[in-house]
C-alpha cells in the first residue's frame, strides 16, 4: 500500500477552526445571523440582515443623531450623590464610582445642544451602560436644564430615553424626578416649542410613566420594549398569557401610544422633518 505525506503545512485539514481576532463577528440576537463589526457599524448599529437595532450607547447615539461636530455638552460632571447612605452587595458610592471609570460618564445621561439638518435642538440622550440607564436626580436635574436651554434658545427638545426605570439606591429621590421632569415639561409647552420622544429598547419603568411618554410626538425604534411593569411580572400578576408582541413598539403604535416606529436609519431624517414642520405650524 501507498502512502502519501503533505509537504506543505500551511494547508488546513478539514474541520479546523481559522482563528478570528476577537470583537470581529457579532451575531445578532433576533435573527441569529453572523456580521462584521464594520459591517454592524456601517449600518448605524442595525443587523444587515433583519434591521434589528443593537444598543448603543449615548455618545454613539448621539453622533447617529446630530450633524458632525455641532453637539455641545453640558453639565458633563453632574454627579449624583448618595442621600441613603444605601448598600446592597456594595454601597452606591463605591457602585457609581466603579461604574464612572468603566463607562466614563459621570451619570446615566448626556446632555446638551445641537443640529439635526442644520435645525437648533436641544437634546438629552440616557446611557444603559450607566446602571442600567436608571433615572436618578441627575438624569432629572440634567432634563430640566436641557428644557430651560429649549426655553431660553427658542428651539426644539430631543429626549432619547433607554432605561430600566427609577434608580432604586436613591428611593423617593428618584421618584421625585417623574413629577419634576413632567412639570418642566409643561413651561416648555406654555413657550409653544416642540418636544420629541424617542424610545429606544428598552424604555420601562418611571421612566415610561414620565417625560418618555409625554412628547408633543412619540417615536421608537422597531421592537423596542416599552412599558412600565416588565411583561413577566405583569403575567404573574393578571394570571393570564400575554398577547404576541405584548409592550414591544408596534404593539404601542397599534394601541396609540406611540406616533410612529421609525427604522434608525431614518430616525435623522424623520426627526429634522417634524421639526420643520412643528416649528413652522407654531
């Protein structure tokens, strides 16, 4: 019997994993297919295949948004302070300081003004990387500026919400923020400026139930989950199945809760249009 023997080794037998650098490939959690990361980038962080928006965070939310080079930030280092003296596996302090070194924000918002098409805004913007994108009392002091800012620069208001809710290590604080942040809401009304929501997934709790939900217009991206109660407690509650697509976006939409479910791609787009148009009509 014969037998051969490979002289070149740089020729891989089947079933040989090639490596990949790490952070290459991302696969996308809807639909299962595989991407490169330059490819999710390219595509403002959607999957190519199924258009399912990946999180982001507020800086890359941000630039996808507003035209190059024109947002402006303010209050950058507004940092929350710890009126509870609240622990839980670690104290607040120690959790929200580990998590400015980690994420490099100083809370769980962005803040400040801007262009979209060339138009003035002033926008607000949350983080879910920073605990969760929790509304604490600087995500509420940092809304009321970015309102007073609409006022006094006679321009429009942009909230982009991405949340799980009140920050709970702040308690009634936290609550507070919800009527805070409705009532600034309503002078902004009373100047005749327009304010729009965004809703990203996931948008819940008090934050829902405050400044997310009261938008002189209300937009989400497609399958955004929204609600107050996630859908899991309100199945334990009621004692009955939910219906199919329960709280995601286009179920709203159906419901009329939102105005519009708008791909992130055509976010900008929409968003300078309506400002056109809102700003005009006033």
């Amino acid at each position: 019997m014969a037998w051969f023997k490979r002289n070149k080794s740089n020729i891989e037998t089947a079933g040989r994993k090639r490596e990949m650098p790490d952070g290459s490939w991302v696969k996308c959690e809807h639909c299962s297919e595989m991407m490169h990361q330059k490819q999710l980038e390219g595509a403002m962080y959607t999957c190519i295949h199924c258009g399912a928006s990946f999180r982001v965070s507020s800086t890359q939310y941000l630039a996808i948004l507003l035209d190059e080079g024109s947002f402006k930030e303010y209050d950058r280092k507004m940092q929350a302070t710890d009126p509870l003296g609240f622990s839980d596996t670690k104290s607040y302090k120690d959790r929200t300081e580990a998590t400015i070194r980690k994420t490099g924000l100083s809370d769980a918002m962005r803040s400040g003004t801007g262009k979209i098409h060339d138009i003035p805004v002033s926008i607000a913007v949350m983080d879910f990387g920073f605990i969760g994108g929790s509304m604490g009392s600087v995500v509420g002091e940092k809304i009321a500026r970015a309102i007073d800012r609409a006022i006094k620069n006679r321009c429009g208001l942009i909230i982009v919400s991405m949340s799980g809710g009140a920050r709970m290590m702040e308690g009634a604080y936290s609550l507070m923020q919800m009527a805070k942040t409705s009532a600034r809401l309503t002078l902004l009304h009373d100047a005749g400026l327009p304010y729009i929501s965004i809703m990203l997934d996931p948008t819940t709790g008090g934050v829902t139930a405050s400044f997310a939900m009261l938008g002189d217009i209300n937009l989400a991206e497609p399958r955004a989950l929204i609600g107050f109660a996630g859908p899991r407690v309100i199945k334990q509650t009621i004692g009955r199945d939910l219906p199919e697509g329960f709280q995601r976006a286009e179920f709203l939409l159906e419901k009329g809760f939102l105005d519009r479910v708008v791909p992130r791609k055509e976010m900008k787009d929409t968003v300078a249009q309506l400002l056109r148009h809102m700003t005009e009509s006033r």
